[in-house]
C-alpha cells in the first residue's frame, strides 16, 4: 500500500514538473513577443501564434 503511494506521488510530481517547464517556455516566448521590434522583423518567429 506505501508503495502504491509512492508512486502516485512520484507520477504526480513528474506531471507537475512537465507544466512548469511547459509553463516557463511559454512565458519566455510571449515575453520575447511582447518585447519584439515594432518594424515586423522579427514576426516571421512568431507565425506559430497567428
């Protein structure tokens, strides 16, 4: 039974590892988005958004 617990916990910590990472990528490209150069040089990067 304490194994079975240690591994839900285990499994639960490796989804939540997985988000964050996921999450800090996402953060990081909106940020560089947010921040691009106003002359459109820079949006052939971001054509995955449109």
């Amino acid at each position: 039974m304490e194994l079975l617990f240690i591994l839900v916990y285990f499994i639960l910590f490796l989804i939540a590892i997985v988000l964050s990472f996921q999450t800090v990528k996402y953060f990081r490209t909106m940020w560089k988005f947010k921040n691009r150069k106003k002359d459109g040089s820079e949006d052939k990067d971001f054509k995955y958004f449109d």
